[in-house]
C-alpha cells in the first residue's frame, strides 16, 4: 500500500503537470489518457520528485511539437536550477540547447557481452 502525498508533494507534482499542458488531467486514471499526455505525466512525477538527476527514457516519443517543447523547457530549467538530467534517446536530434555531454553506446563494441 502506498502512502498519500503531503500537501506539499501533490501542489509540487500538480504544478509540474499543469507546467506540462497537463493538469487538467491530474484526476484521470492513467489508461485514460493517450500516449503523449501518459509520456508528460510520467516526466512531471519525474521532476516533481524533486530529485538532483532526472533519468528520462525517450522524453519526445509521442509528443507534439508543442508538448516536446514544454518537456524541453522543464528538463532545461530543472538541468539550469543545479539539477543533472539523463537522457536515454536513438535519435539525439534536436537536443542541442539541452546537452551539455554525450555518450554514445555501441552494443557491439569491445566490451558488449556476446
């Protein structure tokens, strides 16, 4: 059983979805929304868990130009207040304002267990 959000925790992660084009569905169970808003929902809980790294999978799958650019923002603001944000992406395309170091993996290379 999980425990309830403190007044605090639950303003933080409303704040973060409405940030997100998003708080009008804070009520709505998750199988309810489609895939864009379930990505901005999942990358608010991220930021609102008020965390130094944010660890984000494919932030830009799914979404609108719009809504890619809100997540842009928010990841760029939460890297700018001294935060540390990881991005898991294939295609790194369009990530210039908000990269800073790369690395890139070959699952082939010398080290890839075979």
């Amino acid at each position: 059983l999980g425990r309830r959000p403190h007044d605090a925790e639950r303003a933080r992660a409303i704040s973060e979805l409405e940030r997100l084009d998003v708080g009008e569905r804070a009520d709505r169970h998750v199988a309810d929304l489609s895939g864009g808003h379930r990505r901005r929902g999942a990358i608010a809980r991220t930021l609102a868990a008020n965390r130094a790294v944010a660890l984000v999978d494919e932030p830009f799958t799914q979404l609108a130009v719009g809504a890619a650019t809100l997540v842009e923002s928010a990841l760029t603001d939460h890297a700018a207040s001294g935060g540390g944000v990881v991005v898991a992406v294939h295609d790194a395309g369009g990530l210039d304002r908000l990269v800073t170091a790369t690395r890139s993996v070959d699952p082939f290379g010398p080290s890839a267990a075979r």
